[in-house]
C-alpha cells in the first residue's frame, strides 16, 4: 500500500472495487450526517483528513509495486467513527493517486478497502478494546494508530497474495511472504505512528477538548465532578 497503477490483474482490481464501494458510499451518508448534526465538528473533520494526507503522503519504498508508509487512520476513527474514515480515507488515496502518482485509480479499491475500510475499524477496536479495560486515553490512541497500520499492511499482504499466489506454496506462501517483507519496514513505522498519534491526541485534548467531549472521545470532568460532589453531600 499503495499498490501501484495497473499492478492488480483487472478481474481483481475490479472486484476490491466493488467491495470497498459500499463502505465507502455509507462513509459518504456518515459524513454528511456528521457535519449536519455537529456543524461545529467540521475543523476536526478536516484535521483529521488532512493528518491522513500528510501522513500517509510519506512513502518509503518497499514490496515491488507496493511501498510502505503510515496511513494516520487510527485518529480519525477514534474521533469520528470508522465508516467515516472509509469516506475521507479514499478521497485521500484518490488525490495522492492524482496528484502524487502515489497507488493509481484502478488499484483504487483495493488500497480504499486496506487503508479506509479494515484499518480503521481494526484501530477502532483496538480504541475500544483499551477504554474497556479502563487504560488511559493515550494508549488508546497508541493502540489505534499502531493497530490501524499493521492492519492496512496485513490486507494488502493478503491482496497480493491473491492476486500473485507463489509457484509452490500458493496463495498462503504467498502471503507469507509478502507480510515478512512489509514487517521489516512497517512494524518500526507504526510504532513511530502510534507515537504521533498519541503526541496529537495531547494537543486536541488542550486547544479542542469541548470538540472530544462532545464526539463522545473523552469524558466531561466537570460533570464527573458535579456528580461527586452532590454525591459527597448527599
């Protein structure tokens, strides 16, 4: 990821199109919805889209026809959900395809379904999974990002594998093989993500904290506070 131009047989890249294509039509509907209903939200929405441009604008060379970089999906899908990720996230493949020749437009599903779609509901779960057990939002957060990176670099292990099954082991050789190259490049890279993640989760804790609160990402203290001291009184 990004899976270069013309690199995926037709027959697959057309069929990673149509199975992204719902996810990224109700990513659409979700985004709509969220600006409607939380009009003040829209310069975070744009944050976190714009951080998943910059970040994953970073490309460092790795599998042929494939490169390895962050992808920045795990903010957005902690602060706005993962179906509006699944939008935001292929308009930004769709521009680095236009405008940096990074992926291409008929991998564009395939790269869509890998970075917009399994990373940020994996790094949501991730989210999740963290402040069930009651850890600090910070590793949530580094959860996230680490998680929705390693994720992205998994499925598109898996798509091509599929897509150029090894001679002798087949399909799973060829997963294999394509997961141990990627992990020499990409594990330090999305702990260096996750670390960047948690740096920016900090900021927008201190200059957008009503914005958290009201997306549900953090709690209210100065309700968790009334409600201690009226049960201190009471």
């Amino acid at each position: 990821m990004h899976i270069a131009e013309g690199f995926l047989p037709p027959i697959h890249a057309a069929a990673w199109t149509v199975v992204a294509a719902p996810f990224v039509v109700h990513g659409a509907v979700a985004v709509v919805r969220q600006v409607r209903e939380h009009p003040d939200s829209r310069l975070l929405l744009g944050a976190a889209g714009a951080f998943t441009f910059v970040l994953s604008a970073i490309k460092l060379p790795s599998v042929t026809g494939s490169s390895s970089h962050p992808t920045g999906t795990g903010l957005g899908a902690v602060l706005f959900k993962p179906p509006v990720m699944a939008f935001l996230g292929t308009v930004v493949l769709l521009f680095q395809a236009l405008l940096l020749a990074h992926g291409g437009i008929t991998t564009l599903g395939a790269n869509a379904f890998s970075m917009a779609v399994v990373g940020p509901w994996v790094g949501y779960a991730a989210w999740r999974g963290s402040r069930a057990l009651h850890a600090p939002p910070e590793v949530g957060m580094f959860a996230a990002m680490f998680s929705a990176d390693i994720a992205t670099y998994c499925t598109t292990s898996v798509q091509l594998g599929l897509a150029f099954p090894d001679a002798t082991s087949g399909v799973v050789g060829s997963v294999v093989k394509f997961l141990s190259i990627f992990a020499v490049s990409q594990i330090p890279l999305a702990v260096m993500e996750g670390f960047v993640g948690v740096l920016i989760f900090r900021v927008l804790s201190r200059v957008a904290r009503p914005e958290l609160v009201s997306l549900g990402v953090l709690r209210d203290d100065s309700s968790s506070r009334s409600a201690k001291v009226r049960s201190d009184v009471g």
